[in-house]
C-alpha cells in the first residue's frame, strides 16, 4: 500500500473545530496519513479565545526536522504561524527539505478578533513565505491586508490574485465566503496565465469555524495524493460545501466544521 503523508504547521484550537485539530481531522477524512508540527496553543471553544500560548522557534524547527528527516510529507499546509521568528523558520524549512506542494493559508485574525498573526510579521509573510509557496489561500480579508487593495469587485480581486502571485507563490485561491452580499461563494483560482472560478451556493450559518483550515487542509490532502491544484480545488471545494450545509450543531456561539459531511 502507498501512503499519502500530509504534514500541517499550525496552531492548536482546543475546541477541535479549527487549527491543527481541523487539519488532521480533514486529511484522516480524505485518506491522508497526517503529521503535525504545533506554533501554539490556543484555549478556545466556539465562543471565542481566552488564551494564546506560542512556542518557541526551536521547539517548532524541532518538530518539522523530526517529521520531515524521517516521513517525507507529499506535502505540507502552514496555518497560524503566529510571528516573524515561526515563519521565518518555515521558510528555511521548506527551502532545506525542498517542499515543492506547500499550501500557506494567511491566517490573521481569528473570527471573534484574536490576533493569530502579529501585525508586524504580515510583511514577512509576503517577504519570507510566498516565495516559496505553492498555493496561497487567502480570504478576501487577508487578500485585502495582505495586498491593500479593497476588494469589492471582481476585478480589484483579479487584480490582488496577480499581486499575490508576483511575490512568487505559483498559485493562489482568494476564496469568496466573505462577500456576504452574494448568494454564490465563488473561489478564484489565479495560475499565473488564467482565472478558474469555483462557486457554491451561499450558506447563511454562523456555523463556520474552522472552515478556512479544513478547506486548505483538503486541498493539501488531494495535492498529498498527486492531484492537480484544479482537481484539488474542486474536491476541496465539495468538501466544505457539505460540511458548512451540514452543522453539528455544538457549542453556543460559531459551531464547529463538519469534518465527517
Ligand atoms: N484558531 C486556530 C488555532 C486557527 O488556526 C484558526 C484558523 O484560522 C482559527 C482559530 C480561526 O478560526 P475561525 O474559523 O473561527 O476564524
């Protein structure tokens, strides 16, 4: 038997909804064996975070040199990275073990406001990680910070997925669950050349936590698996779709992703 190995850098959410518990969750779903390498722990549930507990850049270069010297991953998702001296390490990581399928997912800001990303390390981002990045997967709120632009036509969001892809990442999804104004929710899909458009039927729900991590944890599940970034998209795409139509229905504020829909 092949085994597939995904490998996620991410924050924990005691909650399980978000985070490295959405990750591995999301790769055990789509027949992925998953590894994880923590940059912090989170104590939250679905009504917010009360805490945030980074670790140090040692401990997480300890982790992806111990997975990576050893279980190779097909490929590798970072999620909250958390500070310049976390990203900087995932840099150099990816460099030295030559990750050629690494998904980054800007996460900044969590839903109730707790900041998952420092402010000043958004220029690293940019600077440090894009480069060596596969697929980006920014919302439109990251997309905005990320590139300054305001992002209310489909144009101006063109216009960002070609300035994200000049920092060097071969492809980037601005996914469109944010424009709430719209009864579609249509992802972007920028390979450097053209435009692919993925569109689900909106979900009006506050039942959304952890989708962002589940659904680039799916797209980095089918890349484990040798997929093409357009076939990866469109299962990762169905994917969330069920999961967000079908809530568990927990917790008393944003409830969690559905990882078994
Ligand atoms: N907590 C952690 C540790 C995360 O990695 C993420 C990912 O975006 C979140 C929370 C965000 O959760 P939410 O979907 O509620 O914004």
């Amino acid at each position: 038997m092949h085994v597939h190995k995904a490998l996620t850098i991410a924050g924990s959410d005691s909650g399980g909804g978000a985070g490295i518990q959405a990750d591995l969750k999301t790769f055990q779903e789509l027949s992925v064996f998953g590894m994880s390498a923590l940059t912090a722990i989170t104590a939250q549930n679905t009504l917010g975070v009360s805490g945030i507990f980074p670790l140090s850049v040692e401990a997480v270069a300890a982790q992806i040199d111990a997975v990576a010297s050893d279980l190779a991953p097909d490929a590798v998702k970072t999620g909250m990275l958390f500070d310049r001296g976390i990203i900087a390490c995932v840099s150099e990581k990816a460099c030295l073990y030559g990750w050629e399928k690494l998904v980054v997912d800007p996460v900044m800001i969590a839903k109730g406001g707790a900041p998952l990303l420092k402010a000043e390390s958004i220029d690293a981002v940019k600077t440090l990680l894009l480069p060596v990045t596969y697929m980006l997967t920014p919302n439109i709120p990251e997309a905005e910070v990320l590139t300054g632009l305001s992002l209310t036509t489909i144009e101006a969001r063109k216009e960002a997925t070609r300035m994200l892809s000049s920092f060097g990442c071969r492809y980037v999804l601005l996914k469109g669950g944010h424009d709430d104004c719209n009864e579609y929710s249509t992802d972007l899909l920028f390979d450097g050349t053209s435009f692919t458009e993925y569109v689900g039927k909106r979900v009006h729900t506050q039942h959304t936590h952890g989708t962002g991590c589940t659904f680039s944890a799916a797209i980095t599940a089918e890349l484990a698996w040798g997929k093409t970034p357009w076939a990866a998209v469109d299962t990762a795409k169905q994917f969330i779709q069920a999961a967000i139509e079908q809530p568990l229905g927990i917790g008393a504020g944003h409830g969690p992703t559905n990882h078994w829909a």
